[in-house]
C-alpha cells in the first residue's frame, strides 16, 4: 500500500495519482489528436501470453485514464475451462479486475492509423473486500514490473537487458487441409528467404513503426520459418515488443492470406521454433530515443517516446575479467548462470510451457537444449557464451509469456548471486561425447508433466509467480497436461488398432 498524507491509499489509486502520471495522459490526448487516432486497444497479457483486453473509443480516454476499464478476472486465464468443466484460475463468482493504462506505451497501429494500442496494469476491484484496489497478481506484465524493481532496489541498481530470437513459421493450408510452409526447410537460403520478402519487409515496416529497431534476419531450416530480430533492451520493455512482434505478425498474416504459427513443433523430422533468450546485468545507462524514421519535419512521432527509447551505455556486468579469463563473464556473470543452472528444471515449466514444447526436445538432431550444462558457444548445452558480455538461455521456445520467463530468469538470478552459485568449469566438447567420456550431467525435463512437478519443488522460481500466479499457472499448465493423457492421438490408432490377436 502507498500512503497519501495521513491516508492510505489503494495500489489502485496510487498508480493512478502517481507524480507525473497526469501529464503523460495529456500528452497522449495531444497523440491522439495529431494522429487522428479513433480507438484505441486497452490490452494486458494472459497467463499464456495471449494479448487480451477491451476497445474504447478514444473520446474516452481521459475517463478511462484515471478510472480503468472492468473486465472478469478470468481474462487473465483466457476465460478457459477446464476439462471437467470449471473456468480456469477464477470462478464465474469473482469480481473484476481493473485495467489502468500506461501512457507511455501508446502507440498507433500503422495498418489501421485510427486505431491504437496501450499496455495495461491491473488491480483488483475497488469493492474487493480483501485488499481492494490492490494489484493483481494474476498480471503477468504487473509482476515482472515489481519483480524487476525489487531486484534493482536489493542490488543496488543492478538490472536485466536481453533479447530474444523469436523463430516462427509461416505456413498456409493444402487443398485436403494440411498445414505447410510457404518454403522450403532450407537454412539461411537467401532464395527461400526472398520468397518471403513481402511478407517479411512488412513485418519490419510494422515493427519500425511501433518501436522495435529490427537489427537482423534470416530463413531457418524447418518450412516457412524465419527469425527476425530486434535491438535488447530493459526486460519490460523486451517483453512488450516480443508481445507488439507476434501481434504484427497475425496482422501481416491477415494481409497475405498465411498463418503465422508461433507453435514450437507443428513439424516433425525438421527444427522447431525456439525463442532463445540472451541475458546481461548492467548498472547505470541512460534512456536514448530511436525514432527509426517515424519523426519528420512533417510527421508526427506516431505514439509516445517510451516506445521508441532503448537503454544505453553503463557498466554490463558480465564482461570478462582480462585478468581472470578472457572468455569467461565476470563475477556476476558467473553466479547467474549458476543460478539458472540450479534451477533450469523449474525453469523449464516455464520456457517450455505447453505439451507441445517436449516434441522439440525429443525429436534429436535439430540443435534443441537438452542438457544443464554450459559453454562458449556450444549449442550441445542449455546454456552458451553466444558472445563477449552475455550468454544465451536456450530451453525456451516461440510458445513462451516472455514475462513469466523474464521474472524467472530474474530471480534464478538472484539466487545464484545471493548464494554465489558456481557453474563449474564450461564445456567445450560436444555434451553427447562429453558423457561419453564419464561426464555426469542433469537432463532437463522431457514432458510438461515432468516440468511442472520440478516447479512444483522450487521455491525461488514459485516466487517469480507471486500470490494468486502460482496457482492460476499450474491449474491452467496441469490441466493441459492431463487433457492430453486423456486423449486418443493418430499415433494411438496407428499402433494399437489391429496388434492383437
């Protein structure tokens, strides 16, 4: 609770009436006026990551602005059932939440220049007999919020910057109805990449326009599947922009008649779509604005600065020491990736959250983390110096909520720091000839099921989903786990049709 005078007020109203708050909301109202922008998108993040939320006019947005928006609490778990019937996280008898914008994300669609978008925190109800007003802590988006400040304030301003590979497959539908690429599995194929360039060069328009620097791309080797990049940033605001990128993509999608399937393995016997994380503390930096061509002399900056700004410059703890070993982080660097080594298995539930997921570790050969260990660029380990001042998190796929995964890693982090977690020495040879040799190394798990019940043993990954997230999580990922051991596949009937007599 925040205190106002001699007043205690709610989470709620504390945001709301927070300094500088009311001067955000007019320079948004100035946005929206230039831009000649209609309606606007009010949208938060399920526990899936599904973007979810309400439209409203934005005649509106003043009101909406400083009272939020209502919807069930069950938003948060895609107003789901379960298999036996029952709504997922919270009944039909719960209140509803509160979404209050963040003035800052406002941005303009640019296929739709009436329309606009703009992340929400939510709290619970004002009528909430326990602790109304509070925040929500179904809000995946809310939680890496605090997550992330509570760990800066402990550490004394140290702090998470990644980025993330998304890898995703176009694809479209055969005349029987099966889904194919829209290419050929061919790696790094500039032709194949060509194929795609419409669409691709449409994503990045998109994506430039809402504040994502794209930085690079290529074709990779399963059918339709590309990866495309954009700069590192601060964890949110990484998060935000993966959330913007996989909605850009379902739009281009629309517009050239594909589907854009973030599903990690629709195909067996080719590589599945990771999203692998690469992971750096820093202190200190300073906010730099990159309008990526979108501010003229004539156009207006289409939404607010925070979109567009990236976090420069300051100290990255995880360089190497020169005078300990070139190739190695830093101290910090190094109590981290023990961190996240001690915890990979929980981490695992959620990097690869869906049943889905585990096809792409079992289906050998294609590059996919299997193994807890670590080294320099060393795809054969989860978890690899991808270069000089970070390491790249590999057991996480194109299904992940990056927020979720962002305020896992950080407190995997944590603890590493906190207990000065050593992950041994790298491993330099191929992980399968390393075990070969005598190396005894975990295995991560290879079913969700296998996943959850790590998590469900891991204390500090729990605390990355704080009061009402643990249980809305693991009913939801529990439940999707059992709906799967009750269902009859093709590879069921193909098996066991006609094996006896």
């Amino acid at each position: 609770m925040a205190h106002t005078g001699d007043l205690e007020a709610s989470d709620l109203e504390a945001y709301a009436n927070a300094p500088g708050r009311a001067d955000l909301v007019k320079q948004v109202r100035q946005k929206i006026d230039a831009l000649g922008v209609d309606y606007i998108y009010y949208q938060f993040v399920s526990v899936t990551g599904r973007v979810v939320g309400k439209g409203i006019p934005a005649d509106h947005w003043e009101a909406t602005a400083a009272r939020g928006f209502q919807l069930v609490y069950g938003s948060t778990a895609n107003l789901f059932l379960n298999r036996h019937g029952d709504y997922l996280g919270y009944g039909p008898e719960a209140s509803e939440l509160v979404g209050i914008p963040d003035p800052d994300t406002f941005v303009q669609l640019p296929w739709d220049k009436r329309v606009a978008r703009v992340f929400c925190t939510l709290f619970r109800n004002r009528e909430e007999r326990d602790n109304p007003g509070g925040f929500l802590t179904g809000d995946c988006r809310g939680n890496l919020r605090r997550i992330h400040s509570a760990f800066k304030e402990k550490h004394k301003g140290l702090h998470l910057r990644h980025g993330t590979e998304p890898e995703m497959m176009w694809l479209n539908r055969g005349e029987q109805g099966a889904l194919t690429g829209y290419t050929k599995p061919n790696c790094y194929h500039i032709d194949q990449f060509e194929m795609l360039r419409p669409v691709f060069m449409r994503v990045i328009e998109y994506g430039r326009a809402m504040g994502l620097d794209m930085i690079q791309g290529d074709h990779e080797d399963a059918p339709g599947q590309l990866e495309l990049n954009f700069m590192f940033d601060d964890a949110l605001r990484t998060a935000d922009r993966l959330t913007t990128y996989r909605q850009i993509c379902a739009q281009v999608a629309r517009e050239f008649g594909l589907i854009a399937c973030f599903m990690s393995k629709p195909f067996m016997k080719v590589s599945a779509s990771g999203c692998h994380h690469n992971l750096s503390l820093w202190y200190g930096g300073e906010e730099q604005m990159n309008p990526l061509g979108n501010e003229t002399l004539n156009e207006e900056l289409p939404g607010m600065p925070q979109n567009f700004s990236y976090l420069k410059g300051g100290e990255n703890t995880f360089m190497p020491d020169l005078t300990l070993d070139p190739r190695k982080p830093g101290p910090i660097g190094l109590k981290a990736i023990g961190g996240v080594i001690e915890h990979l298995g929980a981490l695992t539930a959620i990097g690869c959250s869906t049943v889905n997921s585990y096809r792409r570790l079992w289906d050998t050969g294609y590059w996919a983390p299997v193994f807890a260990d670590w080294g320099f660029q060393n795809r054969t380990c989860g978890l690899r110096v991808s270069a000089p001042g970070r390491f790249e998190y590999r057991a996480v796929d194109s299904m992940v909520n990056p927020y979720l995964m962002a305020g896992a890693i950080i407190q995997a982090f944590d603890d590493g720091i906190a207990r000065d977690l050593d992950p041994g020495e790298p491993e330099e040879r191929n992980i399968y000839q390393a075990m070969e040799e005598g190396k005894q190394v975990k295995k991560l798990p290879m079913s969700l099921g296998e996943a959850l019940n790590r998590l469900e043993k891991d204390p500090v990954i729990q605390s990355a989903l704080p009061g009402e997230m643990l249980r809305i999580f693991t009913e939801y990922k529990q439940d999707e786990w059992e709906r799967f051991n009750a269902t009859v596949t093709d590879w069921d009937v193909e098996t066991y049709l006609d094996c006896l007599p």
